[in-house]
C-alpha cells in the first residue's frame, strides 16, 4: 500500500483529489480534461491514489469511475489530530 503522505506530498494528485471530491465522482476521461494530464500521466497517479486507499475505481467495461475513499483520508486525519 502506499502511505496517504506519499500520496498527497505530489500537487497533481492533490489536485485530483480535489475534482473528485467537489464532484462526488469523476471518470478517467473527465479527469483528463479537468486536469489537462495525458492518460498516462493520470493513470499513474490515479493508482498511487487508489493503493493509497484516498480514491476507490470503478470500473464497467472501459469506463473506469473515481470517488473518494474515506479510510485514507481518515488515516491522514488521525495523524493531524496526534
């Protein structure tokens, strides 16, 4: 798994984050537009995220959906609360 600070330390996936969360959920080629990233580019970031545990994938057929996942945020927010 990687850590929730790994994770986050990178603006790209904290900036995905964030259109995730103000949108309830996003697909792949809805964050490819939002974040002007290549597909590639996203992919991996998007998979730092979800083995971070911050965002959950959903996929049907080609279409892959992001929302957020609340255990790592959780996990972040109990370090801050240390």
């Amino acid at each position: 798994m990687t850590d929730v600070f790994d994770a986050l330390a990178d603006k790209n996936r904290r900036s995905i984050l964030e259109l995730v969360a103000a949108s309830e959920s996003l697909t792949t080629s809805a964050l490819v537009t939002k974040t002007k990233l290549s597909a590639t580019v996203l992919e991996k970031h998007l998979k730092v995220l979800v083995e971070a545990e911050l965002l959950t994938a959903v996929t049907k057929g080609k279409t892959s959906t992001y929302t957020l996942n609340k255990t790592g945020l959780g996990e972040a927010a109990k370090w801050f609360g240390k």
